[in-house]
C-alpha cells in the first residue's frame, strides 16, 4: 500500500482542499455562477446565490463554506473569476488563503 501524500504548492489544482463562499450582501442575482457549478450553486427564492453541501442542500447561513469536488475545481474557480459581483470567495481549507475571487492575489489562478 502506498499513503498519498498532498501537494501543497499547486493550489489551483488541489481539489478536495478547496472551499467556496459566497459573500450574499454583493451577489447580484444573475445566475452565472450556477451556469458554471450547478452541483456547487444555487440561486434562493430571495434572488441570490448560494453554496450547497454534498448532499446537494442549500447553505443559507450567511457566509457559509462548502468543499469544492475534485472534478469542479476549475469550474468553480472560473464563477469566481467571473462573477459580476465579486463575492465568491475560493480558499484553501487547510491556511484559509484566497485561492480566486476579490481576497486572492493580483495574479488570477489558472490558464
Ligand atoms: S455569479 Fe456572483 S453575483 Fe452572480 S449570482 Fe453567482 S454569486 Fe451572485
């Protein structure tokens, strides 16, 4: 048997340590971020986004985290990137740095 050893230094790619927020005071309500993770978002009878648990349930406390799936990394990244309000915030679950969105630093994460 072999143990698996994580790679801390490619934060972009390092799936199941990644976790997603969405700052709802900024959320605009246009939907994007579900056009990009469904599984990850969804838009609330109030008008705005909100992140889901692995059991596909709605986190409707304000500023709640959820993992991000291996598999939706990138898509998730890209919502953060893209969102119109800049209010979804990725993280590293183990230091808690911005990974994407409006904390991450200058430089955008992926290609
Ligand atoms: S992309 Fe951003 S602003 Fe648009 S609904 Fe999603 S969280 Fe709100």
């Amino acid at each position: 048997m072999t143990s698996e050893s994580p790679q801390t230094d490619s934060p972009a790619t390092t799936a199941a340590t990644l976790q997603v927020w969405i700052d709802q005071d900024l959320c605009t309500g246009d939907g994007l971020c579900v056009q990009y993770a469904r599984e990850v978002f969804e838009m609330d009878l109030d008008g705005l986004a909100y992140v889901k648990d692995d059991t596909d349930e709605l986190l409707l406390a304000p500023g709640a985290k959820t993992p991000v799936r291996e598999d939706l990394v990138r898509d998730v990244i890209a919502s953060a990137q893209e969102c119109p309000g800049r209010c979804i915030h990725v993280e590293n679950i183990a230091t808690g740095e911005a990974v994407a969105g409006p904390s991450a630093p200058a430089g955008p994460v992926g290609n």
